[in-house]
C-alpha cells in the first residue's frame, strides 16, 4: 500500500493505492495531533469492482491547525485490523510566540494570536499529563507563564479561544 497526502488551500487530501484488498471491508480514517492517540474522522468502502489495485481520496473537511498525523485502519470482515503507517501534513494556523524559549529561568512570556475573546492556555507534557491550564480574560495581547520548578524537558503549549487554536513546543533548560 502506497499512504500519502498534500495540503491544498489549507485542506489535507489523503490519496492511496491498495493492492489485492478484496479481504478489506473497509478503510477507517484516522487524524491525531500528537502522534499518538488518534480518532477515527471518516471511512471509505472497499472498491469492489474486479482488479488489482484500486485508487482512494479523503479529504478532511475540519482538520487541525498545526500537525495532523493520519494513518488508515483497515478493517477485515472478521473484526481483525492493521495499520498504515501515519504521515503527517502541516497546515497554517494563528501564530502564537513564546520568549524565551527556551525557558532557563522559571517563566515565559506568550504572544497570544487573537485577544477578541476570553481564551485558554494548557501546558502538558509530551505524555499529554496536564501541567498548567491558565483562563486569560479577553483584550489581553500576552502573558507570561511561570513554571518554577518545572523539570528540564520538552512540552507543549495549547492556546485556544473556542474559534482558533494554537501550538508551541516549549523546551525547559
């Protein structure tokens, strides 16, 4: 199985091509945004017509900004599955800066990308365990972050006001 994708106008279109998959009922497609807990977003039937290989196209019509790591599950007529290995596609989304970063001394300042509304920001670590979640009232344009204690290490900052959605990696020194 060939599994790839491209980004068009900000729209992930996943394309493959099957070989022999008559013993296929059908392919689930799978979206996450960290690589790995991944949902189910659609499915595609098995083309049932007499040949060899069969071409296939899903486009995601509400993906994410940021990273969207696909992959399919193919599901048999007996309940047994397997996995596509997943791709990943970037799509464009609301900025949001982070200084300094990275953090050496307890806290760091963010940008956020749209002060309209009320908004929150979520510090996890790359296990997705929540750190830190911070409410920031609307009008505000940047915050800082403290994080004493915190131990060296990779995270992630989410930012999200209901309508736009965020990420950053953070890296604690």
């Amino acid at each position: 199985m060939v599994f790839s994708g491209a980004v068009t106008n900000n729209q992930p279109r996943l394309n493959w091509q099957a070989r022999n998959d008559g013993g296929i009922t059908f392919y689930a497609v799978e979206r996450s945004i960290d690589g790995s807990q991944f949902n189910v977003i659609g499915t595609v039937p098995v083309n049932t017509k007499a040949a060899t290989s069969h071409a296939y196209t899903f486009s995601d019509l509400s993906p994410k900004n940021g990273i969207n790591y696909y992959r399919l599950k193919m599901q048999d007529s007996t309940t047994h599955y397997t996995y596509s290995s997943a791709i990943t596609l970037q799509l464009s989304g609301p900025l949001m800066a982070i200084y300094p970063n990275p953090v050496k001394y307890g806290f760091f300042l963010a940008d956020l990308p749209s002060s309209a509304n009320a908004s929150r920001f979520q510090l996890t670590d790359m296990n997705g365990k929540i750190i830190q979640t911070l409410a920031v009232p609307a009008g505000t344009m940047q915050v800082r972050i403290n994080i004493p204690g915190l131990p060296r290490g990779t995270y992630r900052l989410a930012w999200t006001d209901g309508a736009l959605t965020a990420y950053q990696s953070i890296l604690v020194l």
